[in-house]
C-alpha cells in the first residue's frame, strides 16, 4: 500500500510500512524485516545529539536521535513541508511509541484488523487509504493518549466546525496542525504523527454536525475531496481508525510566535480594534449568507456560554479565514484613527 506517495524512495517507504505483531505477548513494535526498518527498536538507539526537553512521559515513549533514520526522515518531512516557516523552529525533538504493554498491543492488533477490514469493504484486495497525518495536541493530552489511549476528555482540542471527531493534516500539510497547537509553559508545543484509516472519505460542510459517517459508503470525512486540509476520523472511530506513532515538540522563535500567535490576538474579539458584532457586520460584505448565519449562531452561543470565546474566533477563521479578518480589523482600525 501506498500510505504517503509516491515521492518517497525506499527508505522512505520504510518508514511508513505496517507494522505486525509477530505475538499476541510481544511488546515492540516491528515490521516484516526488522534488519531494514526504520522504526524498529534496534535502529531506535542510534546515537547522535538529542535536545534533553522536560520528560514528556515514561509511558513506551522513546526519544529518538540525530542520525536515527526515522528521526531524520520525519524531521526532513517536517521542515521541508512548512516551507519559509522552517528556519522558525528550534529544540525539534521526536519520540516513538512502542506500543509497549498488553493494552497498546492489543490497539495496534485492533488497528491492523480493521485496516484487513476496510481493505475487504474496499473491494477485496482493495486500498484502505491508510495515511500518515498530524494532529495537533498538548503535553497533557499526549501523556493521556499514550496511557488510555483516545477518549472524549483527552481528545486535542478543535473548533468543531466540521462535526465530532479528532481533526488531522495531511502528511505534507503539517502548518494547519502547527497553528493549532498550543505551548506550555516552557514555550514547547506538541504534534502527533499519526497512520490513519481513512477508507472511503465524504465531503463534511461547515458547521456539521457529524459524529459517525453518514452511511455505509463511507468512513471518513474531509473539508475538500480533490485536496483536503482536514481529514475528520469520528468519534466513533477513534481508537480503531488511529494509531499516533510519533510524538514531534518543538519551540518556535519569536517570528513564527508572531504568525502562531494571530490565533490568540484573535481570541479578544471585544479589543479596542473592533467589536464583534462590527466584525459580523463587515464580514457580511465577502461571505455568502450561509456562513454568515453560522457565524451569527456561533456568536450566539458563546453569549449564552455555550462555546468558549477561543471557540468562537476559531470557527470564524475557518470560514472567513486569517487574511480576510486581518483586512477587516486593519480596515476599522483605519477608520476608528480617521474619525479621531
């Protein structure tokens, strides 16, 4: 199976092999041959230069190293695909799950069932759509994932806006995970590099309410079918569907802080710059009807408490998007400096 493309050579195709379980009682994680993978134990421990960041958790995370074929194949992944934004990223560092313990073995089993499974409903012998994708998500939440696997309150925070599930990026995507992840208190955030099922994937419009797919025909959802930013695995799916493999923290330098941070600048919608019901006002100039009702109910709840003013600035840049809104709040701070 083809996970990532056909851009990968050899080694990289490696890398994103799936893994086998040789037995029920084996607690590491290999592929068919272990003398080649990249990511079996034996190459885990090559030595080169780590960044010693604050112990994440001891729960079958090991942090790989400079000169660590995987390590160094994600890494290059990783930077090549933020483009520009690469040279803002320092103290990169990269753990591996090894699925250690009789629970995560019996999730990845779990997980290679029903990726036999989907590639039945596929057709026989039909693809899977198996993926690697990042997921944006914190310090806390990976150490809750790698202990109890997902559940609803360890979930990576998202906006919602395309129904119930956990939001990733695709593999040559990984700037829509990145602006979501949040730093904790010593500036590090988090990502997961996860192999995801995707089967047959459906287009999810803004403001669904999904939480499972909406037939038999599908598995999947994604905010666009020809090239998805998003990919949605349901909460129903969510420890079947997903297997997160590499845990990658870093810290951004104050450039690309300064690009992460228009989320949180965002957050203050009643700012001196412009209130928010002027903000709707101005947005109902560029978008359709339809959004703007969906950004009025939003606004709605979060009056009445309902979603969090971080969730509300959330689901407003997914539709309005970051350009428009710095346009809008430039335009009326511009008007605000003339009537002074």
């Amino acid at each position: 199976m083809d996970y990532i493309g056909n851009q990968y050579n050899h080694l990289e195709k490696d890398l994103y092999k799936a893994p086998t379980v040789f037995s029920s009682g084996s607690t590491s994680l290999d592929t068919a041959n272990d003398k080649e993978s990249v990511v079996s134990d034996c190459e885990s421990g090559v030595s080169g230069p780590c960044f010693d960041q604050p112990s994440l958790c001891n729960n079958g995370l090991i942090q790989l190293c400079s000169g660590d074929k995987a390590h160094d194949l994600i890494t290059r992944r990783f930077l090549s695909n933020l483009g520009s934004m690469a040279v803002h990223i320092k103290d990169l560092t990269i753990q591996k799950n090894c699925f250690a313990g009789v629970t995560w073995q019996a999730r990845l089993q779990s997980f290679q069932i029903f990726n036999k499974a989907m590639e039945k409903k596929c057709g026989g012998g039909g693809d899977a759509n198996v993926k690697y994708a990042w997921c944006a998500t914190t310090r806390d939440e990976v150490c809750k994932i790698v202990e109890h696997g997902f559940g609803h309150c360890g979930l990576p925070k998202n906006s919602g806006l395309y129904g119930h599930g956990i939001y990733l990026s695709p593999d040559d995507s990984p700037m829509e995970s990145v602006k979501n992840a949040v730093a904790d208190k010593n500036g590090v955030r988090y990502l997961m590099l996860c192999r995801v099922i995707l089967g047959k994937a459906e287009l999810v419009q803004p403001g669904s309410k999904q939480c499972h797919p909406s037939s038999d025909e599908f598995d999947s959802g994604v905010d666009d079918l020809s090239s998805p930013k998003k990919y949605v695995v349901w909460s129903t799916h969510l420890n079947t569907h997903i297997l997160p493999e590499f845990i990658v923290s870093f810290r951004a330098t104050s450039s690309l802080k300064g690009f992460l941070g228009m989320q949180d600048r965002l957050k203050m919608p009643t700012s001196p710059w412009i209130s928010f019901p002027a903000l709707i006002s101005a947005l109902s100039k560029y978008l359709p009807p339809t959004a703007m009702n969906l950004i009025s109910k939003y606004y709605r709840d979060h009056k009445d408490k309902k979603i969090s003013r971080h969730e509300l600035i959330q689901l407003v840049r997914q539709f309005a998007g970051d350009k428009l809104l710095i346009a809008v709040i430039k335009s009326s701070r511009t008007k605000q400096y003339r009537h002074k």
